[in-house]
C-alpha cells in the first residue's frame, strides 16, 4: 500500500534546484526564498553561487549543496577535487559530482571510474556525495555497475539525472539502484520530478532525496491535499 506523506516530510527529502546556466542573480534570490519558504533539506546551486546561497540563507535551516563536474562528468579528476575544495570553503556541505559516462559506459575502466569517485570522496572530508550517473544515457548493467562503483568509492548517495540529458529519474530505475546498493547507501532521484504524484512514486520506489526545480509546486499540492483529506475526515467526523 502506498504510504501517506506530509508536507514536511516531503520538504525534508527535497535538493531545490537552482542551477539553470541562464538565471540571473534575482532568478537565484527569487529561488533561495522558495527554498526557505518551504523549508527544504538544500538549495543544489552552481558552484558561483555557492558563498551568496549561504549568505542568504544563514538565517534558515536550509542547507547549501553544489555541483561538481557538472553536467557532462568529463572534466579531470584534478578539476573535480578542485571544485570540491573550492565549495567547501564558501560553505557547501552536500556534493553531487557528475560519474565520468563515457568512462562507465566503456565496461573496460571501472578502476578510473571508482578513483575518480573516491577522490572526490576524499576532497569532501566526510561530507555529503552524490554521485550522478545519468541513468538516460545508461543501460541497466550500466547503471547497476555505476552504483557498485560509487559504493565502492564511498559515496553518500548514487543519483539519476542531471536534468539536462534529456531524460530524468524513471520508478524503474530507482528500483534498481536501490535494490543495487547495500543499505548505507541511499538513492537520490533527480529530473523530472516536477508534482506530488512523481515525488511521491519515487519516495515509494526506495529513493529518500529528490532533486526538483519544482520544490514550491510539489509542496504546494501536499499542502493542499492534506487540507482537503482534513477537511474530508472533519466532514465525516461530523455525519455521524
């Protein structure tokens, strides 16, 4: 049976994010008070953003996470811990590093595509990693290996999507990852969550973070149904 969720449940699971290349700084003020609004777990935003995010947010219970390698994977792993250690110091807590595809696609580099992970597990210090996969451009022993070597490597979370590879998290798919990775690792689904129903079948799915641009729009409709089942079980309530 599918479980019932608050709004605050779902607002603790939410990545809101803000990481469009063409948003302007009054686009990034206008999404850091929807995430602060609705108090989210994060605000995901790109790394120039990161200092000003937390700036801005000091105030609230809102983490500040970034993204690394983003969103192709191919930059060096010597860029990728740069990046790291360059967010880390304006402030990001929660990483989510784009896996080398090309790499994991070849079936023949699994050991660069593990060190590549680890480093940037390394570079962290502890904190949160998320490791991107791109599940849209991978087949299902891909992206099942992909999740074993990021397990491997000591990542937090494996993850979907980067939303800009023209696919997006799929039930199917975060099935997989979970029933992939032991326990200690915990699955984010990212691209295309965009309303209550697609949050909640990916929570069902076994995912316990989702990435969303549509933070207010999901939390809204949570909001909203929660008040009409009240209103609904009032109404009964009082047939009696």
């Amino acid at each position: 049976m599918t479980r019932t969720y608050s709004e605050a449940e779902i607002a603790a699971t939410i990545d809101h994010a803000i990481l469009k290349p063409e948003f302007t700084r009054e686009d990034v003020d206008r999404e850091l008070a929807v995430a602060a609004e609705w108090n989210v777990w994060s605000v995901c935003v790109r790394p120039s953003d990161v200092a000003y995010a937390c700036e801005r947010l000091e105030a609230s219970r809102v983490r500040v996470g970034t993204v690394i390698g983003f969103p192709h994977g191919t930059t060096s792993t010597a860029a990728k811990v740069a990046e790291v250690r360059r967010a880390a110091e304006d402030g990001a807590s929660e990483f989510d590093m784009v896996v080398n595809i090309g790499q994991l696609r070849s079936g023949t580099l699994d050991d660069a595509v593990r060190e590549d992970i680890a480093a940037v597990v390394h570079a962290a210090g502890g904190a949160v990693t998320k490791v991107i996969l791109e599940t849209s451009l991978l087949d299902d022993e891909q992206i099942a290996r992909g999740c074993r070597l990021a397990e491997e490597a000591g990542a937090t979370f494996v993850k979907t999507s980067t939303g800009f590879a023209g696919g997006g998290a799929t039930v199917e798919h975060i099935e997989l990852m979970r029933a992939t990775v032991s326990e200690a690792v915990q699955v984010k689904a990212s691209g295309g969550v965009r309303g209550l129903d697609a949050a909640i079948a990916m929570l069902d799915a076994g995912a316990s973070r989702l990435g969303t641009s549509a933070a207010a729009t999901i939390l809204a409709e949570a909001d909203a149904r929660a008040a009409g089942a009240a209103a609904s079980a009032a109404e009964d309530a009082g047939s009696y």
